[in-house]
C-alpha cells in the first residue's frame, strides 16, 4: 500500500485573491468571513476531503500525527495542569486595551486542546461563555487535514475566538498569504504566541533534519514566544513501528536523520543558537513524559517582559524550572 503524499492546496490556491479583510461592517461577522476565505483558499484540499469520505484510519495510520481522536489518549488537562492560567494576561497586560492577544496553533487537529487552551487563558469553565473573551484572546489555528478541521469548526464553542483553517505549515507560499491574511485584520506582521504541541516530530519525520530546522525558523519569526512541547526519541521508534506493522512504507527520512537523541535539547539547541529565541522556562512534564518549553524571541525582550511575581509563584509551586545557560 502506497503511503498517501501530506495533502497540499490544489492549484487554484496558486492564484488565490485574498480579500479585503477590513471592509465596514460586524466585527464578528468579519471575523467569519474571514474564516471562510481562508478555507477557500486552501483550495482542492476541502474537496479532496469530501471525496475521500467516510475515512477510516487503522490505529496508528496517522503518518502526519492527523489522529482523529487524539486527545482521548493525551487529554488536555495533562498540559493545562502545568500552565498557569494568568500565564497570557501577564505577558501581555496592555493587549486587551487595544486589539486582542493574538496565538498561533499549529497541528490544532480537531481542536479539543484548542479550544481547553483557550478557555484556560481566560478563566473560562465548562459552558460559560463570553462576550468580550474575543477582545481578549484570538487564535488561528491550522491543521494538514480538513477532516479534522471541518470537525474543529462544527465543534468549536467560541466560534469568534478561535479560527480554524487547513494548512500544510510547510508549504511556504500559502503559509505566507494565510498567515499575513489574518494577522493584517489586526494591524499585525507577527503573532504573540505560538503553541506548538507534539508537532515537531510529524514534521521531522517526514520533512528530514533540514524540514524541522526550517519549520522551527518559520515558528520564532512569527511569534514573539513559542510554547513548545516536542516528543521524544522514543515517540519516533513508535510512530516507525506502528507503520510497519500495518504494512506501510516507513517514513522517508527516519534512519537517516541525524538530528535525535534528547529532541527536547535538540529544539532548545535550534531555537537560541539558530533562531534567536531564548528559553524563558521549563514548566515541567505531562504524564507522557513531554515537556512544555517556553520561548522567546530575543528582540521581544525589551517590550514582553516575564514579571517578577509569575516567575517567583512558578518557582514556589516548583511548576516552573528555569534554565540557565
């Protein structure tokens, strides 16, 4: 059995005409149309997607990470726990003066942490809603594959908070209009976090050494911090295993990476020497031995300061380990 190529926008996305996102009129149905833009843009990849329906993955034929219930076997709270809630508030206390805090979420799948990230930033619980929570908080959040993201959008709960679009991350042209899209309806060329969660590795294995080092530059010159948890070496003998066990071909670029070993270095190595990013904090490991590294961008440092009293609390707590280089 052949292994499916990652799924990439069609060609009419080569001569896509991104709207004018500032036009006049409802900020929230702005907001929307601006959602469905950029749907359209992602061109054949939606249709493709409801060609291919019903689909049915076998366990572990997910070789992009596009699981279609990952989060019953790594649930959200294992990663909230270690967060502290007040976290975006205090990195960016003017944001909401003035436009929302902006976040950037890629690999979102179906949306299930999405959506728990977002209602932790803002102190929101089961079932509450908010009407300013949009003013407070934005995030894009893309995925490879439009099932899921289809399933993320019927889903989502804070439709006016949370946009969802099918992006291959790696496909630079329409990674650029996307991106540059949604921000521009902020008056923004970058995002103010970026959350990477158990990605890295999808994108290694199947974009080699030089695809990952690409991909972490593409994530620190878009964001001014970068929440980070990569997997582990072992998590990549799994993800081999699993393929060869039903049969599929291996990932092209598994045994001849070089980058491996301790990845969470690794990352940490690429980042700061490469990228210009400074690790801020560790703020420790989930159940599944991942842990949540915390970035920023070294230019950043002067204006998105970490106060005082969030480092001290994370210390007291012993959630927060820092590294000192």
């Amino acid at each position: 059995m052949r292994r499916r190529r990652a799924l990439e926008p069609g060609p009419r996305s080569l001569s896509l005409q991104v709207p004018d996102f500032r036009f006049r009129g409802d900020p929230e149905a702005r907001l929307r149309l601006m959602a469905a833009s950029m749907k359209q843009a992602a061109g054949g990849v939606e249709e493709t997607a409801a060609e291919e329906e019903p689909r049915v993955l076998e366990p572990g034929a997910a070789p992009f990470g596009n699981f279609p219930h990952y989060s019953r076997f790594h649930p959200p709270e294992q990663r909230l726990r270690l967060l502290p809630p007040e976290l975006l508030r205090r990195l960016f206390p003017q944001s909401p003066e003035t436009r929302p805090i902006l976040g950037l979420d890629v690999g979102c799948n179906s949306g299930d942490l999405s959506v728990a990230l977002y209602k932790h930033f803002l102190s929101l619980h089961d079932g509450e809603t908010c009407s300013d929570a949009s003013r407070e908080l934005h995030l894009l959040c893309c995925d490879i594959d439009p099932v899921l993201v289809e399933r993320a959008e019927k889903e989502c709960p804070f439709p006016d908070g949370l946009t969802f679009i099918t992006l291959d991350f790696m496909n630079h042209r329409t990674r650029k209009v996307l991106l540059s899209s949604f921000l521009s309806q902020f008056g923004c060329s970058v995002f103010d976090i970026g959350f990477c969660m158990s990605i890295t590795m999808w994108i290694h294995l199947n974009h080699g050494d030089q695809g990952l080092w690409e991909f972490l530059a593409h994530l620190s010159s878009l964001c001014c911090y970068l929440l980070v948890e990569p997997q582990p070496w072992k998590c990549y003998r799994s993800a081999a295993r699993r393929l060869r066990k039903l049969g599929l071909h291996d990932f092209d670029h598994f045994r001849s990476l070089a980058i491996r070993g301790d990845m969470a270095n690794q990352i940490v190595q690429i980042l700061t020497q490469d990228h210009g990013m400074e690790l801020v904090c560790c703020f420790g490991n989930t159940s599944w031995d991942r842990s949540l590294l915390l970035f920023r961008a070294k230019q950043a440092t002067e204006t998105h300061l970490i106060p005082e009293s969030l480092i001290e609390e994370g210390k007291e707590r012993n959630r927060i380990r820092f590294w000192r280089q």
